[in-house]
C-alpha cells in the first residue's frame, strides 16, 4: 500500500497554437506537416508505387498452388517480398537518395524541388512497368490529352495504371506456375477414381508430389529469378 501511495511524477504533454514570428516558422510547420503525412503513407507508397504488388501476390500464390496451406507463413512471404522489392528497388531508391533527399538534408534544395526530382526514379520505375492500355485507359477517364512525353504524364493518373497493370502480371505469372501442380491433382485424382478409391482426399495424396516436384526442380530459386527477371 505504500508503494501504491507513492508520488510518481508523470509527464505531460501540450499542445497548443501560438503566433509565428514570421513566414519561416509557418514554412517549417507546413513542411513538419506534410513530412508526417507522408510517414503516414509511406505503407501504401511501398505496395502501391514499386514491386511488392506483383511480387507478393506471386509469392502466396504459389503457396495456394502447392495446397499447404500457412505454409510459409505469411510472416515469411511478406518478409521475403520486402527484401526482394528493397532488391528490385534499390537503384531507383539511390538515386532518389542521391538526387534528391541527400541534398535537401544539406539545405541545397527546397522541398518543392527535392519532391520533384525525387519522384522522378520511381515515376521511371512505374512508367517502364505500366502497360499502355491500361495508362490510357485512366488518361480517357480524366479526359487528359494525350501526353507527348513520359514526363507529361500525370503522377496521379500513372500509380493506377501501375497497380492494375502489376496485378495482371502477376497473375499471369502465378497461372503458369499453376499448370505443372494443377496436372498433379488431375492425374492423381483419376488414379484414385480408376482404382475405386472415391473416399481418400486427392489433396492428401498429391501434395507429397508436388512438393517433391517442387523441390527437384529447384522451384524457390526459379520464382524468384523469374519474378526478378519480369522487371528486368
């Protein structure tokens, strides 16, 4: 009970408004602003803007096409994506870097200036992996003119041509990988149907299959290079 009654000092936090003292402090306030606002994007931007989409979409995926359920756990398909898309990234990112973040930290650019030159290596990155049907689909949408250059295209108009032109390949990656395991179940579940044995789940039966065949063909490293060559 006396530790209970103890005072514990506790801290406080205020928040309050006050009058700038000029124009700076604004622009540091407006800039703090929008530097959170951005943090708070910062998880959308990562699977929206680069290759997390195609690649963890391909990646659980396979997982459904093996039939083992939460195995790898998506702790490990989503840890795996995100070191393959800081892999994929990484050029784009450094020059963002270099271009860009590194020089506004040295005061050598405005923000305005470092955004624009920063959004540039992914704005690259997007426009080489964006198919043109679907980029002119939402350019028709907004009634934009079309534009004579990649540097004319509106960003806001780019990041969902990227998104639907990722989810297709990646789904067109994912079907061919599905084939050889669909052929797996086929052949085993005719086996069984011939042979009489309609009470015996396929899955259970085919499963140690594919994962052998899985496991000869070396299907790890095959997905990833492939999925890394996609972006090549």
């Amino acid at each position: 009970m006396g530790f209970l009654q103890t005072n514990i000092p506790f801290p406080s936090i205020d928040i309050g408004l006050g009058v700038a003292d000029g124009p700076g402090d604004v622009a540091v306030s407006l800039q703090i602003l929008l530097l959170l606002t951005i943090l708070s994007l910062a998880p959308a931007i990562l699977t929206l803007m680069t290759s997390f989409t195609r690649t963890v979409i391909v990646l659980s995926l396979i997982r459904n096409a093996l039939g083992t359920n939460q195995v790898p756990p998506n702790q490990v398909l989503v840890g795996l994506a995100l070191f393959l898309t800081a892999f994929i990234m990484a050029p784009s990112f450094g020059a963002v870097y270099t271009n860009a973040l590194s020089p506004y930290l040295a005061g050598e650019l405005a923000l305005e200036e470092a955004w624009e030159i920063g959004v540039e290596p992914i704005r690259e990155f997007m426009i080489r992996n964006t198919r043109e049907k679907d980029l002119e689909m939402f350019i028709n949408v907004r009634g934009e003119e079309r534009p004579d250059t990649p540097e004319d295209i509106n960003t806001l108009t780019l990041i969902p041509a990227f998104v639907i032109s990722e989810l297709k390949t990646a789904f067109q990656l994912a079907f061919v990988i599905f084939i050889p395991f669909l052929v797996i179940d086929m052949v085993v579940a005719s086996t069984l149907m011939g042979m009489g044995m309609m009470m015996l789940p396929p899955v259970m039966i085919s499963l140690p299959f594919k994962i052998l065949l899985f496991i000869l063909v070396d299907g790890w490293h095959l997905i990833v290079r492939s999925l890394l060559l996609s972006f090549s």
